[in-house]
C-alpha cells in the first residue's frame, strides 16, 4: 500500500516542523496596585471671626493643599512640620516645602505640647487639670496608635531622644528644702522614661520641683525645674540617678533665678524669664548656675522674650511686640531684629531650613528664611481662643488712704469686698506676704487661675498696690500686689 506510508511521511514532518517553530509568549495578566493617599479634609472651614486691628490676614483652611497624584502621600514624622491647636483640639500636619496643612487629626483631650521622633509623633494629651495622657501618632496613618495614660501628676513638657520618650510632670503639693535652706511647700515632680518599643512607662524618676523642660544629652539629663516663683537646673546623670541641682544654692535676694526656657548652646544655657514684664534674655553656666550675660531685648513693655531656638549657629528670640531678634552667641551682640507683624509669638523652632514661630493667641504658624529675614508664609492653624479677661472696672481711689506714697497711682480696678483671680498669663505665682511690703515673710503663693476675696486694703509700698486677701479654696489669708504699674496681675471677677 503505497499512499498509507506517504501520508504517515507527511504527518510525520508536520509534528517536526511544529515542535522547533517558536511558541508565542503568553501575555501576563498584573494586578494593578492599589496605592492608598489620605487626602487633606475639604471640609467648610470653621468660621472665626477675628478684629482686623488684633489678627492679621492669615490663610484659611479653605486654603489647604491637596495632594496631587506627584505628591508625597505618606511625608515620615521628621518630614513634616507638626503644630496644635488647642481650641479645636487638633494636631496638624503641614507641608514645610508649600507650608500647607496636609491632615488635621482630632483628639479628646486637649493637646498641650509634642516632640517629633523619627518614625513618631509624640504628644501631651491633658484630659483634666491634674491628669494625662502621651499619645503615640503614626505619620503613616496619621491617626493615633498608642495612648500611654501619666498616673503620676499631670504631664507638663515632653522631649525625645534616639532611643526614648521623656515626660515632665507637676504633682502634688510637698514640703521638702528649697536652694535658699528653708523648707518650702511646693509643687513635686517627675521624669518619666517611655520606651517606644514596649509603649510602656519603665522608669520614674522624682522630682522636688515641677519639671518645665527637658534637655537630652548622651547619658546626661538636664532639666529646668520650676518651684514656685523660681527655677533651678538639675544635672541628672541617668547611669547613677545623681542629681545636681544648678545652682546649688540661692545665697542673696539680688537675683533669684526664674527661667521660663532654654536652650543649650556651646556649653552654656541661653534662657528665657518668667516674668513677662522683662526684657531680658540671660547666658549661664550650667557648671555652677552663674550668670554670665545679660542681654537686653529692648526698651518698650512688649519687648519681652517669649520663646528661643538655635538656627544655624545663631540665637534667635521672638518678641511680644511681633519682632523677631537674632543674636550671635560668640559675640553676645543683636545682629538683626525684623518685624514679622501683629503677633503674639509664643514659641519658635527651627526646621527645614526655616524659623517657625507660633502664636497660640492668634492661632497661627509664621515662617520665617533666616537668611533673607524675610516672611515666607503665614498660616491659620484653625479657631483663635477667646480673649483674656481683662480689668474692665476702674474705681478712683483719694490717694490719701495709701499708707505709703505712690504719686502716680491713683486708680486701681479693685475694691473691697470683690473677687479676683491671678491671670493665667502670669507665670509667676504671686507671694501672698504678712504686711504689704516686700520686706515681710511669704505665707503662701497665689498660683495662676486660683480665685481670692479681697477682704482690705488698699496698702501702697514699695511704689505698688497691696490687697488683703482670701483664698477662697484654702482659706488663707494675706498681702499680694495687683500689679507692677504697668501690668496687672490681678483679674476682677463678676
């Protein structure tokens, strides 16, 4: 049978050819990737309607970015800068290259301070006046993960370092010796140590004062502690947890040392007062407490420091007048002082080659090029606190009843048989003496917010106006100032 075998030939080249032709290459079927952006809320901005004469134009939250597809969806913690708003609550996240805010995170409680660790944000959360909590936010949910609650007294300042979280606190009231000797009642209170990595407190370290601000440095703790109406640094070796007070004693009443905050520069403290009517900002050891320089801001009443911060190896303080002055710590000279506007600066910090300065008054965040000493950017961080009550009633007093004599104060805003309170811009506690002079004894301290009856007066030494006082939670009794005749410490109440 010929044609049998021909066709089994043929068959049998066909299979050969196909089995060296090339296979075609199957296509390959990817899923695409889901690439999750939080968008910055659009929301209808809060409405807040603030006098021109007192806030000036600052952008509104209608005028927040929104992320395109080329921006940066998830900025890490040491890629944004991070501010609060105490009235609305919020911690804002803000872009530092187009200074626009990217997310608004809402919490509980009210957000009092933060530091920025590398991979967290880290943030006081007050949920009364004597309790806390440290939030852990992760800047790549932008929400908050952790909240570590402060059983210890009521958390105050907060600082990190490259391994730890440090909290500061102020508890109770206890009597223990003050730097003059004596012993004094006073606020206690501690360090608290939390390990990120366990989200955990591992260590509480006592304090004999409200801990106000926290230094890191290497094995070395150095903190600035508030005590009634004075502070004091404390060098805390935290291999041995031996304390040395800085310094170590008060020995004369020419200067007591009342620091409000600091920082440290070439191995010496550069601080800031207390007292909001000075005009000072100081340099001194931390070996042994001494001042070495002061340098004064100003000449005017609003020229008071209220925040520093280091930038590119130069000082910079901003003013209560809306003036920011750099100062060159080798020479110890103002080299510069610019007008940034009508603000009410209550901090600065320096990031990402810019000075940003905050006003909680005002609720806005400044920028600032340090090199050109230009404004760059102006920024609503959301809803302005209500004002300040200040003293509205004004009675005339015969300058005849003063038992001293003070030729230029003939009116005061206080009368017998009113109640005040201390203003809670006031720092500073008020000394409550047994005579009003500043000669006689401390009974006890007038603390901010804490609310007297005035029971005599007035009483006129040493060029200002004493009350006889009550306080109305604890019952005792004594001489305070209302004022330093250019600023009232005193508020009346209805």
């Amino acid at each position: 049978m010929k044609y049998p075998r021909l066709l089994i030939s043929f068959l049998t080249l066909v299979l050969l050819l196909a089995a060296c032709s090339p296979r075609p290459t199957p296509t390959l079927q990817v899923p695409p990737t889901e690439v999750s952006t939080t968008l910055a809320p659009t929301d209808t901005p809060i409405s807040q309607e603030v006098p021109a004469t007192s806030t000036p134009d600052i952008p509104t939250d209608s005028e927040m970015a929104t992320p395109t597809s080329s921006a940066t969806p998830e900025l890490a913690s040491k890629e944004s800068i991070w501010v609060i708003n105490r009235v609305d609550r919020t911690i804002l996240r803000i872009d530092p290259v187009t200074s626009k805010i990217r997310q608004k995170i809402t919490v509980d409680g009210n957000p009092i301070e933060l530091a920025v660790a590398s991979d967290y944000v880290w943030v006081i959360e007050a949920v009364s006046s004597e309790n806390s909590n440290i939030l852990k936010l992760d800047p790549k949910m932008d929400e908050v993960i952790r909240s570590i609650p402060v059983r210890s007294g009521e958390a105050v300042s907060i600082a990190v370092d490259k391994d730890f979280v440090w909290v500061g606190t102020a508890e109770a009231y206890e009597t223990s010796i003050g730097l003059s000797g004596e012993e004094e009642y006073a606020r206690s209170g501690s360090i608290l140590k939390i390990d990120p990595l366990q989200n955990a407190i591992v260590d509480n370290i006592h304090t004999d004062a409200v801990v106000s601000k926290i230094i890191p440095q290497d094995n070395i703790l150095w903190v600035l502690e508030t005590k009634n109406d004075y502070s004091y640094f404390n060098r805390i070796d935290l291999d041995t947890r031996l304390m040395q007070p800085i310094p170590a004693s008060i020995q004369t009443a020419e200067f007591v040392p009342q620091f409000r905050d600091a920082i440290l520069v070439d191995g010496s403290f550069w601080t800031i007062p207390m007292d909001h009517s000075s005009q000072n900002i100081f340099r001194v050891d931390p070996q042994n407490g001494d001042v070495k320089t002061i340098i004064k801001m100003g000449e005017g009443p609003r020229d008071t420091p209220t925040g520093i911060a280091l930038a590119d190896n130069s000082i910079w303080v901003p003013l209560l007048n809306g003036r920011l002055s750099e100062i060159d710590p080798q020479s110890e000279n103002i080299v510069k002082t610019i007008y940034i506007g009508d603000y009410q600066p209550s901090s600065i910090f320096y990031a990402f080659g810019s000075i940003w300065i905050e006003s909680i008054a005002q609720s806005a965040l400044i920028q600032v090029d340090p090199t050109t000493y230009k404004v760059i950017s102006t920024l609503s961080t959301g809803s302005v606190p209500p004002p300040t009550a200040t003293p509205t009633t004004t009675v005339t007093v015969d300058p005849s009843i003063y038992e001293g004599s003070c030729p230029d104060i003939t009116t005061t805003p206080f009368r017998i048989g009113m109640r005040a309170r201390l203003s809670d811009e006031n720092a500073i506690p008020n000394r409550v003496r047994g005579e009003p002079t500043n000669d006689s004894p401390i009974l006890w301290y007038l603390q901010p917010g804490v609310i007297i009856d005035i029971l005599a007066g007035p009483a006129c030494s040493d060029t200002w106006v004493w009350w006889n006082v009550i306080n109305e939670d604890t019952g005792e009794t004594g001489w305070t100032a209302e004022g330093n005749g250019t600023q009232y410490w005193l508020v009346p109440l209805p």
